[in-house]
C-alpha cells in the first residue's frame, strides 16, 4: 500500500492485493482467479466507470471519449 500514496491519481487506482484464505486476487473493485485479469482492470474512469490496465491508457480514454 505504500506505493498507492506515492501515485498521482490515488482515486481511480484499484491496488491488487492476493487473499491467502480464498486463494484469489481482490481489489476494491472485484475478486479476480488470476493475477492479469486483476491488472488489466487497475485503472477506472470516473465518468463512465471503464476499467483500464494502465494509467497511459486511462488518459488517452479520457482524451478521446471525455474532452470536449
């Protein structure tokens, strides 16, 4: 968790952490079976609630579907 404090954009960033009691992966947003289910879906769009794998990925959303 020490790294989420140091990211820029804290609020859309779903940190992945792995439940040793369920055997899975959990984030704020869902419960995942494998590790790159769980960070292609890191990064969340606020205005439209889109998952994405990269913080890259989340501006260019944002730029094309969100600017006006």
């Amino acid at each position: 968790m020490k790294d989420a404090a140091k990211l820029k954009y804290k609020i859309n960033h779903n940190p992945v952490s792995y439940n040793f009691k369920t055997k899975r992966y959990e984030s704020r947003e869902a419960i995942y079976l494998t590790y790159e289910q769980a960070r292609a879906n890191q990064w969340k769009c606020e205005k439209c609630q889109k998952l994405l794998a990269n913080l890259k990925e989340l501006k260019l959303h944002k730029l094309e579907y969100h600017s006006y």
